[in-house]
C-alpha cells in the first residue's frame, strides 16, 4: 500500500516541479480546446463530464510515466537536453497508452481523436519551455555584475567541442571566470559561436588572440588530445605567456566532470604520454584468473604495479619476491587493502639464492611466473660488474630453472631498450638472460615470453624523479648530452604491455612495443621548468654534464638482424630471436658462474662479449681484453 507520507518526504525536493507539470496539463487541454471550440463555446465543452474525464485519465498516467522515465531525476534548475527528452518521451508514451483506454470507454464519442496529438505537443512545449526558461533564468542570475574588477579572470578556452561546451556552461555560473572565446583548429567551426561564446580562430593564433583579447587565464579542453597534440597545444600556451589549466581526460568527460573544479595543471605525462592502448583484457584474465601468480622484484615500480594489476584480474593468490624488506613490506601492505579478499602471500629472498628459490616454487607451484627482479642503473653497474651478472644473468638462470621444474605454464620476462647493441653492463646482462631465456624455452614445456620496452616514467632512478628532486633544491637540473633522446612510457601502461605480451605469447618471442617519437632529455628538463611556473635558462637553469659511463645518445628496441613482425595486437611487435648452440651456451654460463665465485672481472666481461658480440664498451678501457678464447656459436 502507498505510504503517502513517505513519498511526499522522499520527493519533497521534487514538489514544485511535479506540481507544474500538473499545473501544466489542464492548461494544455484548455489551449487545444481553446485551438478547436474557441467560436464555438468553449466552456460548455470542456466542463463536459467525458471531456473531464480524460483529462483526468491523462494526467494520471503522464505522472506515472513521468516518474517511471524519471523525470524527475535531474536538477530542475540545470535542465539539459537529456532532461528535455525524458519529458518529451513520456508525454507521448502516456498519450498513446491512454488511447486505447479512452477508446474502450467510448470518450472519443464527445472527445475528437485530433484533440489527443495537439494536447501531446502543447503538453511538451509547455514543460520544456518552463524548465529552459527556469535554467536561462538561473545562469542569468550566476552572470550578476561584479563590482570588484581584479578578481576576474577573462578566459579563453582552447577546443571547441563537447568538453569545451561544458566547461563554458560551468564557467557561466560562477563569479570569477568570464570566457571571452574559443580556439579551435576546425575551420567550420571558426567564426561561430558556442553558448554566446566565439571561436576566434585556430590554436595557432592563440598568443595574438590571448593579447587582442586581454586573456588572463587559458583552459584547455581537449580530454581526447595525445601527447603530440598536448606538446603543440602547450607550446602556444607558454608562447602566450600565460598560466593554463587542462581537463584531466576523456575518462572525465565520460563520468560528466567537466567543469570548473575539474581542472588541473598540466603534467608532464599529459605531454610524454601516449594514447591510451586496448588491451585484450578476457584474454588476459583467461591466465590470471583463480590462478597462482608470482611476480619477483614485487616491491619495484614496475612490480609493484604489475602486481596491482594482477589483482584486479581477481587470481587465486600472489606471492610477493623481494629482496628489500622495506619495499616487501610496503607492497604487500598497499595491495592487502586495496584486495583483501586474495591471498597474498610475501617472500623475502633474493633471485640468487638457488636453495631458496628452487624450495619455493616445489612449494607453491606457480602458473605463471613474472621476472620482474634486475638491477637497473646503468653508471652503477658499469663498475659493479659482479653484482650485475649475479643478479641479472646468474638470478634469472635460477629462477627460469625453477619455474621450468615446476612445471610452470609462462615465464614472463621484463627486459630493456638497453638490451639491444648494448654499450652499458646492464644492456648487455639483460641481452643475455634474453638469450638464455629463449634458447631455453625449446627444451621445456614453460613458455618463455620476453617483453622490452623504453624508460618508464616516475620509476625508481629514473631522469624524472631526479628532476623533480633538483628542481625543488632551486635547480640546477642536469642533462648528460643536449641530444639526448629516449623512449618513455608511464608505470601503468609499462605493466599492461607486460600482461598483454604474456596473453599472446606462446613461448621464445621478444615483444616490443610500439614506442612512437623518442623524447630529448632537454626538452622534458625544459617542460619540468615550464610546468612549475618557472623560465628555463632564467629562474632555473640546465646544465650539462656529460655522458655517464655506459649511456648512448639514442636508445633501440630491436637489433638490426631480428626479424620484427606484427602481431594481433596493433601496438606489440615481435622480433624473433637468434637461436643459440646450447652445449656452447651452458658451457659459457657455467664459466660465467666460475667467474663471479672467483671475482674475475676481465673474465666477466670477455664473457659478456663472447655470448653478446655486438656489445661495445668504450667507456671501460680498463676492462678491455682480447677476445681470443671460448668462441660461442651463435
């Protein structure tokens, strides 16, 4: 049974606008019959019993079907087209059932048919009408005359599309913010105008229109844009000299946060970033599903977020690797309460501890494996060659040789851009667990998938931290080479290329992505300064210092001899693999063993080069040897 006080309570809100809408309706039978009787005696018409009869029958329905199309669920001050056909929609909806009622009575023996479509239209001109008129109303009065002038900033708003609409609306209603035109490069739409507000011309002519303007503050809408869009587009917003906000996204267009509080300052991965990759997501939660999954080096940036992401794909549990105990502690903690209906379970251990680890994937058995664990720095590891070798070479053999025991279905490994023509110690030993991985993947039933990919923005000794850090000290911020050039990505797109190579790989490929345009390593020092609200060169200066050991001006992500062919996914390639002597292989590993227990360094690197001919060292003479002995076949 209705209770009438709890819908009265619950739609309190809603009162004047129901109310209206009733209002509204005889008004709209008194206009048609004015339309149809009005020489001919309208009163006696329509105080006859049937005409009142359906009108009451309509009213009835169109307010059960006002509220069954909600109606009422928007803001009636903040009408908008959706609210416009909602309306629209169960006026006629309501009509049309009540034909066939008024029918079976015999009303349309009084009644005329034709009255019910112009009842229909008037009805929804009415409605309408009232709630655009109550909406211009309502951002007429937000538009009220500000007696203070030096608190208004006169705004120009770069994209006219439907992220540009929205944000102009909001903008109407507050007190602060006067928008005084749009760029856009779309010629049809320049020269018109979009809520009152032009489209002066092109984002080309942004600086002269930002001066003939008097503009003090520059929005950008263009949640779609890419990074190269977003690096021309703030290029003439700096050339403009003056400050500018962003709408964060296409995602935020998508919920309907376009508006004021919606904007933010530009960010460098707004200008690095790339568009945004499809993934094949079933395909991927087809192998991590209430699966066991291990992920070594967990507690890393590229673990750490590879393991967030396994966690959304829902697997049966996660075992956590790593050998620091602060990063352990702190991975397992955040992914314990972001997902705590999954097992999780942490290991402290290092790659290079055989007992430790063969013991351990005996014990949990593993479906698939996620070699995350390296050590990364390049000028470290240049005089740390041991310790290279133990752990990227020596740790992955150890960990591939457990996983291929234990009968684990995919071994995933994360490797690198340095990989290819390696000048650096941690290019080559990444080469060479790549080489090994592969070579291995013949002689098991573990598939065995590498994945390469360029610099990964925000991760733990990256250039962008370390900018960051000099710029907050007053700078200076130091760039080794001004023709310095690398291929960044952002921590998340780097683990859901990791997981999409694990989805199509079947074992022995090396997949690399799509990277586009390298980056110059000035032009982000540059872009740092500039998005801190500072002048490169003035307030804060760049200076340069030279190539470190082991660095190349220009990064590549497949060797010239690997045969780089499309896959299913537009953005992954595959480069196939130089296949090895694998009796020549394992005697070259078990020498590289022999060396690291004996701490030959020279021996190290003769090794290095017998496997990775193409590794080329300049910037340690000291380490150079003749390559005279223990040739491997290739």
């Amino acid at each position: 049974m209705l209770n009438v006080k709890s819908f009265f309570e619950k739609n309190k809100s809603k009162l004047p606008c129901i109310a209206f809408d009733i209002l509204a309706m005889p008004v709209a039978w008194i206009i048609v019959y004015w339309f149809k009787y009005a020489a001919d005696g309208i009163v006696s018409h329509l105080l006859a019993k049937d005409a009142l009869t359906a009108l009451s029958i309509l009213v009835i329905g169109q307010i059960i079907c006002y509220f069954k199309f909600k109606v009422y669920r928007g803001l009636w001050h903040f009408s908008s087209l959706s609210d416009v056909i909602r309306v629209m929609q169960a006026t006629v909806v309501s009509v049309i059932l009540a034909t066939p009622f008024l029918h079976f009575i015999s009303i349309f023996e009084v009644v005329p048919r034709r009255v019910l479509p112009l009842y229909c239209l008037i009805l929804t001109a009415l409605l309408c009408g009232g709630r655009l008129v109550l909406r211009y109303w309502t951002d007429k009065r937000h538009q009220a005359p500000i007696q203070t002038d030096d608190i208004v900033q006169r705004i120009l708003i770069v994209g006219a599309g439907q992220a540009g609409a929205g944000l102009v609306r909001d903008l109407k209603r507050t007190l602060i913010y006067i928008p005084v035109g749009f760029m856009d490069d779309d010629t049809s739409k320049q020269g018109l105008e979009l809520h009152g507000v032009p489209v002066l011309g092109s984002i080309n002519d942004l600086p002269a229109m930002v001066l003939q303007h008097q503009v003090d503050l520059l929005f950008i809408a263009i949640p779609s844009a890419n990074s190269a869009d977003m690096r021309r587009i703030v290029s003439f917003c700096e050339a403009s000299m003056r400050p500018f906000r962003t709408l964060p996204s296409v995602q935020a267009l998508a919920l309907g946060q376009v508006d004021v509080n919606a904007l933010r300052q530009v960010s460098i991965d707004d200008l690095l970033g790339r568009d945004q990759v499809t993934l094949s997501w079933d395909k991927i939660a087809a192998n991590i599903h209430e699966r066991c999954i291990l992920v070594t080096g967990a507690g890393g940036s590229i673990g750490s977020e590879l393991c967030r992401q396994i966690m959304m794909l829902q697997p049966q549990k996660i075992i956590l690797l790593d050998h620091s105990e602060f990063n352990l502690y702190q991975v397992e903690q955040n992914l314990s309460q972001e997902f705590p209906t999954i097992s999780i379970e942490p290991i402290l251990a290092n790659v290079i501890d055989a007992v430790a680890i063969k013991a351990l994937f005996q014990r949990v058995q593993p479906n698939i494996v996620f070699h995350a664990a390296a050590y990364k720095h390049v000028p470290i590891l240049e005089h740390q060659i041991r310790a290279a070798i133990c752990n990227n070479i020596i740790g992955t053999q150890i960990v591939a040789e457990a996983s291929a025991a234990a009968g684990v279905e995919k071994f995933i490994m994360i490797s690198s851009d340095k990989a290819v023509n390696p000048t650096n110690i941690m290019g080559t030993t990444k080469r060479v667990a790549e080489i090994y991985c592969q070579n291995l993947n013949t002689r098991v039933t573990t598939q065995f998938i590498t994945v390469r990919f360029g610099n990964v923005l925000g991760s733990v000794g990256s250039v962008l931290p370390l900018f960051q850090k000099q710029l907050a000290s007053g700078g200076p911020l130091t760039v080794t080479h001004p023709d310095m050039e690398r291929f960044f990505m952002t921590i998340p797109e780097a683990s859901q290329l990791i997981l999409q190579a694990m989805a199509n790989g079947s074992g022995g490929e090396i997949f690399v992505l799509d990277m586009g345009e390298p980056i110059k390593i000035m032009y982000l020092a540059e872009q740092i300064i500039r998005l801190a609200g500072k002048t490169p060169g003035k307030d804060i200066q760049i200076k340069f210092i030279g190539l470190r050991p082991g660095e190349k001006l220009f990064e590549e992500l497949f060797h010239a001899s690997e045969q780089l062919v499309p896959t299913e996914h537009e953005k992954l390639f595959q480069a196939k693999f130089r296949e090895m002597n694998w009796d020549d292989l394992m005697q070259t590993m078990a020498l590289i063993h022999q060396a690291c227990e004996l701490n030959q360094q020279k021996q190290l690197l003769h090794l290095l080069k017998n496997l990775v001919p193409e590794f080329h060292n300049e910037l340690l003479p000291h380490l150079q040897v003749e390559i005279v002995e223990q040739p491997v076949g290739i």
